[in-house]
C-alpha cells in the first residue's frame, strides 16, 4: 500500500473521531464551549478535505506506477 493511501485513510478516520467527539464532549452554551466546538469542527472539515485530496491523488497516479 501507498503512503499516501495509508495518511488518507487515517486523516479520514481521524476527521471522524474528532466530529463525534465534537457531539458527545462538548456540552453547555458557554463562549469557551461554542469556541471548542467549532475549533473541533475546523479541524474536523480540514482532516477530512486532505484526506480526500489525497485519496484522489493516490487514485489517479494508480495506473502510472505499474
């Protein structure tokens, strides 16, 4: 397997993790709550737009290396 399939797969699940934990972990309308959870949903949105960049990238140079 590629490395850049392996980092994809694992910003993916990772972009994952951080979205539930967004859900379960973040509890309450205080400032530093609201803050929390829309760092974690950045993070979140940013793992994953890499992560599919680079499964595409993977995908289109597949044919070429053999």
């Amino acid at each position: 397997m590629s490395k850049k399939l392996i980092s994809a797969t694992i910003l993916i699940v990772l972009a994952e993790v951080l979205s539930l934990s967004r859900i379960y972990l973040i509890e309450g309308t205080t400032d530093f709550s609201q803050f929390t959870s829309g760092l974690l949903l950045g993070f979140s949105v940013g793992m994953k737009i890499i992560g599919i960049i680079l499964l595409f990238i993977c995908i289109v140079t597949y044919d070429k290396k053999k």
